[in-house]
C-alpha cells in the first residue's frame, strides 16, 4: 500500500502544468465568480479568493462562508437565467457540470466558463488546483497548496502490519437507498490513500448494498457519515439495516463515522481526511 500511495504520488508530481486559456488571455482577475461544484467552491476559498464569489452551487456547503451565498441551482443542472443574472466574469464548473448545452450557451453569452477535473485522483486534484489559481491570478497560491498536500501526504507514518489492519466497507445510507462505495468513488480514493482496504473495490461507482455480497467481504469495520447515521435514527439503526447487520463489523458495533464533506470531497483537505480516517480505524486494528 505504501508502494502505491508513492506510485500516486509520483503521478501528481509528474503531472504536467496545464495552464487555463482564460489565465493566458484575461487581462485582470475575475472580481466576480460563480463557482459550481463543492470541491471547486473550497478550492477557491483554500486559495485565498473567497470574496470573489457572488454565486454558488447547491453542493458547495464548505466553508461556511459559501452557506450564505446565492445559489444557482445544482451543478449537474445548472440554470442558464440563474448564472447569468449573477453577471459573473468566470464560471468555475466541475467537469460533472452541466448539461454542456447550458454551459455552451453561456459561453455564447460572453461569460467565460473554466472546467476542472473533479475525479478523485492526486493527479487530477492537482490540475484542478493550478487551473482555478491560475485563473484567478493566485498561481503562486496554488503552487503552495499542491506541495503541502504532496508533503503532508508523503509524511503519513508508515502502516502497521497489514494482517492486523482492519478491511472496511464504505456505505451511504439516506432514506431507504443503502449504497457501497466500490472503485472510482470519492470514498474509495480516500480509503486507499489511509491504507484501508475496501472489500467492495471490484465493484465500480455507488451500487445497491446487497446483504450476500457484503457478509461474504467480512468487514472488519463499516464507514459512513453523520449525515447517513442522522437518516436513519441513529448508529444503533443504521448498524440493524439489513444489508450490514450480519457482517462481523456491524455484530461488534465497528463503525467509524466521518464528517460528509470532509470525506466525500476529493479537495484541500485531502491530507486531514486520511489521517482522520486513519485515526478513526486504528482502534480496530487486531492485536497480535
């Protein structure tokens, strides 16, 4: 696991720098942005340029500053009269945005749009980085916040034994949806950069948690967030749902519970959600 956690590291660092066509002709900063995506919201914000933003999205709920901003509508369906009433000299849209339509009609409209990429790689991440400092005027603000990622992730402390590191799965449980995180996810990426190995990574994206599929993994532990545990009345409850309450993690009460967006955003806080999910798992470590 540290092979491949070094492995992405490298690749982030490798990444060449990609320049934003608006950072190369805009004459000045933007002094006014719309942001649409969560990850792309707290980006800006962990870049210094907060108080550019005129107008949020409908997922950006971090930092708190981006509550009591307006909202255009959710970024996979943004509302073209939402944007533009907003006057806005850039929009930052997740590359999840959409549809491409919208974003191409407010092209058409004079409003400079920049797309990131919003999958949950260090690569990725990385890109996303310099692409919004960059457009904001900020690079040397963005050069900063990728090498401290890059440090702090590079210093975690090694594993310990990996026979005695418990194997988890990653679960959303909001109403009667149960959903485990296989590859490709958000909570898959941060799992396997804290050393944790997810028993439904053959799996790819959200699927429906099925009971067989799980019991037969043997969890070690279960993680989700507040906002699943608050869904369903409580730890107790959730642990009793059908799909987990025969595994060995739920029979024992192991359960880790994270903070929504710190784990299920791939962003600045990257370094602080592994360690804490680390942290979190460490208890269930067997003892030799």
């Amino acid at each position: 696991m540290q092979r491949y956690r070094r492995s992405l590291l490298a690749a982030a660092l490798a990444l060449p720098l990609v320049r934003s066509a608006y950072a190369q002709t805009a004459a000045r900063p933007p002094a006014r942005v719309v942001a649409a995506g969560g990850s792309v919201t707290e980006l800006v914000y962990a870049l210094g340029a907060g108080e550019r933003l005129v107008a949020v999205d409908l997922s950006s709920v971090y930092p708190a500053e981006a509550l009591a901003l307006p909202k255009v509508g959710y970024y996979r369906d943004l509302p073209i009269e939402g944007v533009a009433s907003m006057r806005p000299d850039l929009l930052i849209a997740s590359d999840q945005s959409g549809p491409p339509a919208t974003l191409q009609r407010l092209r058409d409209l004079g409003i400079p749009v920049l797309v990131v990429p919003d999958a949950p790689t260090l690569p990725a991440l990385q890109q996303r980085i310099r692409l919004i400092a960059d457009a904001l005027g900020v690079s040397n603000a963005g050069e900063q916040l990728t090498a401290r990622l890059e440090a702090s992730l590079a210093a975690l402390p090694p594993l310990p034994d990996r026979a005695a590191w418990p194997k988890a799965v990653s679960i959303m449980a909001h109403g009667n949806s149960v959903l485990s995180a296989g590859s490709g996810t958000t909570a898959h990426a941060i799992m396997t950069l804290a050393g944790i190995d997810n028993v439904m990574q053959g799996q790819n994206g959200y699927k429906p948690a099925a009971a067989e599929s799980i019991l037969a993994a043997a969890p070690d532990v279960i993680i989700t967030t507040e906002l699943s545990v608050r869904a369903q009345g409580g730890a107790e409850r959730l642990l009793a749902l059908p799909a987990l309450a025969i595994t060995p993690a739920a029979r024992q009460g192991r359960l880790v519970v994270m903070e929504d967006v710190l784990y299920l955003t791939f962003g600045p806080r990257l370094d602080e959600a592994v360690t804490r999910l680390r942290e979190r798992c460490t208890p269930f470590a067997k003892t030799t």
